[in-house]
C-alpha cells in the first residue's frame, strides 16, 4: 500500500479563470485503476474548452488528459501494466461490454466505472474535486481506469509519449480508423494544429496521393509541409474552393477533415469534396453549435458526413501501431512538441495555446522518479 501525499495539481475553480496551483492528494489505486506518476501533460484545446466553459460541467476541477507518465500503483485485476511501466494515459476508457465497446468503439462506452463514484481527488480543505475528462493529468499523479493506460517503450521520451492519447490519435485515427481511406485519395486537411498535423501525416502514411493543408496561418502550412502536406492553401482565401478544384482535375478532394471546431471551418468543407466523398468533422465545437449546409447537395453527390471521436481509438491496438511507426521514422512525434512548461507556469502555456502559437505545449513535472 503506497502512502497518499500531498502532490501540486492545476485547478480550475472558476471558469474562464486562471487555474490555480494547489497541493492536492489523489486517492490510491482502487480495483481495476492505475496510478500515474506524471511525467508529462500535454495542453489539448479540450482541457481549453472546459476551462472557458465551453462544455459546462461542475467545478471545481482538474483537467488534463494528454500525459504520460510510469505507473506508480495498480489496483487489484490490473493485468495489462506493472508497476514501474512508462504509459500512456488517454481519457479513451473501456468498460468492454457495453454495445459501444462490443462494436469495437470504445469511444462511445457507456459502461459504468467505480472511480466515477469514489471522488479521488481532494483538495487541502478537505474538499473533493472533479476528476476532469475522466483523467485529471494536470497534477503529479494521475489515477485512472486501468483501460486508459498502455505500456510504451523506453525509448520514446514521455513528452512526445503524452500526445499519442489525444492529439496524435485524434488526428491519426479519423484518417485510417474513421475515413479509412483508399491508397491514391485526395485529402484536404482544416487546420493545421496539433490534430491537424497527424490528420496530415496520417493521411500521407495511408497512401494518399494529395494532402491540401487549409489554415489561416502560413506559418502553419509551412510546418504541414514538412509532416507530408504536398500543398498549402490559406482559409481566409476568397477562390480557395477553387484552389482545390484546380488541384483534383475540378472534382475537389476525396476526404475532408475538419480539426478545428468551428462552424465556417466545418460550413467551408462542404465546398470542397467530390462527388461521393466524405467530410469528416473531427474538431469539437463547442456545445449548441449548429451547421447550415446544402443538403440537396450531399444527397445529390452521394456525398457523407463522418463524425469522428477521438479518432475512433483502440488504445491496445492504436498506441502500439503508432509507437511502431515513430520508432521507424514514420511518425513525426518529437516535432509536436513546441515548447515545455512547469506546472507553476500552465497558465502562460495555456495562453500561448489559445494564442495559436503551439502545436503543443507540454507540462513536465521534474519530480518524478526516472524523468
Ligand atoms: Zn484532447
Ligand atoms: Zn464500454
């Protein structure tokens, strides 16, 4: 039995607030969790919208749900890591027997889990705190369902590790998982941020014979380039419809993947897929949003509109695949990386974020036995 100790987390008490540093102490591993120490958490624009509000949800709470770290205890029935694994976290949890997760989506469980009950975590009042995104990794310790680890390798330094449980599967997986695209398609890629990057090297590992990077920022579709772009087109550009067009014999691209959660993004993709391509909305809006498209025109191109979760991830099969990919050079992962901040300073790194500086800003906590 491993002593609880107080351990710094990042709370949000106020939305739209700065968070506050507090000493908090996170409850031992029940059956069937993993705790975490963290080693690295990554800023996601999902912890960003909840700290604004966005999502509503009760407060207090710790968010943060991008980490890597090593496992520090497991609860009893825990088989698939050890104590002393350097893991992944991701918020993707599986209870394995609810219709979501018996059809192989363990993106839309809706089994019930203890920790959802038991509150582990608990500020220096007393008082409980919301376990954010079912994770809560912008602390030292992370404790979690045993389902939302996976065992990774040494080699892979735990900052780059960290962003395989959101960003990298989100933007990954909807190309191979949710489009599922053929070798030889035309990809158009809405924002180039975390996500869009690995929507774009996604697509790029997948065989397609175009990747249009679309962004406001030229800077953006610099880097999109080097992560397999083979063209770049500014958003804000009035013929970018047209651009596209010019680029695919005048039929517009096979696949659109939206990444960023906004609705002239999203609006914009209907004008630039084929005939029988698919628009993929992978970004999250925020909730109330709604979209006005020509629906005379989906149905008359024959036409689909994906909606794509967390990529539609499978940990045990996702994680391993990408980590293969990165350790043959295929994945692009260090490169994600833009700059590392301690805890104490989450709220600039959060800032530089919201500021579209970051591909991702990571938070290192230095503590940590082996970092
Ligand atoms: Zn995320
Ligand atoms: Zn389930």
């Amino acid at each position: 039995m491993v002593e609880t100790r107080m351990i710094k987390a990042a709370i949000c008490r106020e939305f739209g607030a700065p968070l506050s540093i507090e000493e908090i102490t996170v409850a031992p591993a029940g059956p069937g969790q993993v705790k975490v120490d963290v080693e690295a958490c990554a800023i996601c624009h999902s912890d960003i919208h909840f700290i604004d509000g966005a999502w509503g949800g009760r407060l207090p709470a710790v968010y943060g749900h991008e980490a890597a770290g090593t496992v520090a205890e497991v609860g009893d029935g825990v088989d698939n890591v050890a104590v002393g694994d350097r893991v992944v976290i991701s918020l993707i949890r599986s209870c394995g027997s609810c219709p979501g997760c018996a059809k192989g989506m363990p993106v839309t469980c809706t089994g019930r889990f203890t920790i959802d009950k038991t509150r582990p975590l608990t500020d220096a009042n007393g008082d409980s705190l919301v376990h954010g995104l079912k994770t809560a990794a912008f602390a030292e310790e992370a404790v979690v369902d045993a389902s939302q680890v996976v065992k990774i390798p040494d080699e892979i330094p735990m900052t780059s590790a960290a962003l395989l449980g959101c960003g990298v599967i989100t933007g990954f997986g909807a190309v191979t998982n949710t489009a599922k695209i053929e070798t030889g398609s035309d990809v158009a890629v809405i924002g180039c941020g975390g996500v869009g990057l690995n929507a774009v090297q996604g697509a790029t590992i997948a065989g397609a014979a175009q990747v249009i990077a679309v962004d406001i920022a030229d800077d953006k579709l610099a880097v999109a380039r080097e992560f397999g772009a083979t063209a770049g087109l500014s958003a804000a550009a009035p013929d970018m419809a047209d651009q596209v067009r010019a680029l695919t014999n005048g039929a517009g691209v096979d696949y659109v993947f939206v990444t960023v959660g906004a609705k002239s993004a999203i609006e914009q993709a209907f004008s630039l897929v084929a005939p029988c391509g698919a628009v993929v909305l992978v970004g999250m809006t925020a909730t109330g949003v709604m979209i006005e498209v020509d629906a005379t025109a989906i149905a008359g191109n024959s036409q689909r509109v994906l909606g794509s979760k967390m990529g539609a991830g499978r940990l045990p099969i996702d994680i391993p695949l990408l980590v293969s990919l990165y350790q043959d050079g295929r994945l692009k992962l260090d490169e994600l990386v833009s700059k590392t901040y301690p805890i104490e300073e989450i709220n600039g790194a959060i800032e530089s974020v919201k500021r579209g500086e970051a591909r991702r800003n990571v938070i290192v906590f230095g503590n940590q036995p082996g970092s």
